[in-house]
C-alpha cells in the first residue's frame, strides 16, 4: 500500500481464520518488533494460532500486520507511522469489508508503538504487548539511536504517560530474562493492566511463539 504518511510503500498483511467469512469482521493492529516487517506475523504462526483460538471459542476477528519502523513514532524526519495507523489504514480496511481498528498489539518495538496507539485511541476494547520496547530513562532511549531528543522521547515514552493508558482491555506479557523485564515491571506498576504475565523466556521468537495463542484469545474475547 503506498503511505502518504510514511512517504513509502507498506505491506499490509490481513490474518483471518480459516474457515470464516472475513467481510465485517473487528480488527485488531499487529505492530512488529526493529528489524522485522508486517509479514514476520506469518513466520510467527500467527494465522493457525488465530484459526486454532477461532476453533476453540474464541470469537473471531482479524489481525491487521503493517510495516513500521522507528518505534512507530515520528522523529526526525516525516516518516510517521502512527499517523499512517490513524489516518490510512482504516481506509484500507473498509475497502476490504472489514471494520475499523478496535484492537493493538505490538511485539517488542511493536509494544512502545501499541501503547503510543492506545493513548490516542482510548476506545480499543484491548491493547496488549509482548516483550514491549520500554525505556526507563533518556540515556536508555538514547542509547537506540532512533529518538530525535530527549522531548521527542518524552512525548512518545509509555511509561511517563501512564495516566493516558487505560487497564481495562490491557495485557502485558514479558519473558523473565528480557532485557526489557524491568521497564515491562514498571509498566504494570504504573498501568495495572487487566492481565500481566512474566514467565520463563527471553526476547526471541520462542517466547513470542509461546505467548501468542494466550495474546490472540485475550484480544478476541474482548473484541467480541
């Protein structure tokens, strides 16, 4: 798709389950992790986790992959992604019979971008992360080369705007060796989100695979 937005062209990659009629049904944002694209949701098996979730009861819904970068915030040049989710992507959607986004969830970069989504979107029924890419502190931030400054970090970071982040429809899932376990804490601390899960895991597609099926059934029950 081309992205006035982000001055390129994006993928979108639609993940519905097998098996049922995709034309109306809710969509839920899929945010990826820095180095990955839109399509790393399929190397990740997320359509059988969602037709499997679909099979067991879980209402169904569709997950909407784009591509991003830069923790899906604008820095310093025009690239910004979030006004490509806000503004472009629901078109995008519509034209393909299904409803606007109701949902976030973002794996690692993904997760900073989710939650930057959910403040300017406070009437998703869910937002969740995995392994979100948090930041404690400016020189931690800074240390990733992505931010513009400090007040460019500031406006963006999740966890100096908690009050914006709602608990009710929120998740939380972190591996307990993550790099980013700390921040993920302080994240919980801050939100109090309605489910927050630290179990054994690192930063990595095994963990990310492990959580998914819990993440897709904790998004569609709260789309339904």
């Amino acid at each position: 798709m081309p992205s006035a937005a982000r001055g390129t062209d994006v993928d979108l990659v639609l993940i519905t389950p097998s098996g049922v009629p995709s034309a109306g049904l809710p969509v839920c944002l899929a945010l990826h992790g820095r180095g990955a694209r839109a399509r790393t949701f399929l190397s990740l098996g997320v359509p059988d986790v969602l037709t499997a979730a679909v099979r067991t009861g879980t209402p169904p819904f569709a997950i909407a992959a784009l591509d991003g970068d830069h923790y899906w915030v604008k820095t310093a040049g025009a690239d910004d992604p979030q006004r490509m989710l806000t503004d472009e992507v629901p078109a995008w959607l519509a034209a393909r019979d299904l409803r606007p986004p109701s949902a976030a969830f973002g794996i690692s970069m993904g997760g900073f971008g989710a939650l930057r989504y959910a403040r300017a979107h406070p009437d998703l029924k869910a937002v969740a992360t995995a392994s979100a890419a948090l930041f404690v502190s400016w020189p931690d931030a800074r240390s990733r080369k992505v931010f513009a400054d400090e007040p460019n970090w500031r406006d963006d970071e999740p966890l100096l705007h908690p009050a914006d982040l709602h608990p009710a429809g929120s998740g939380v899932w972190c591996g307990e060796s993550d790099p980013f376990l700390t921040a993920n804490r302080r994240l919980v601390k801050a939100v109090s989100p309605e489910v927050s899960r630290f179990s054994p895991g690192g930063h990595d597609d095994e963990y990310w695979r492990g959580a998914l099926p819990e993440i897709v059934k904790f998004v569609g029950e709260r789309l339904s």
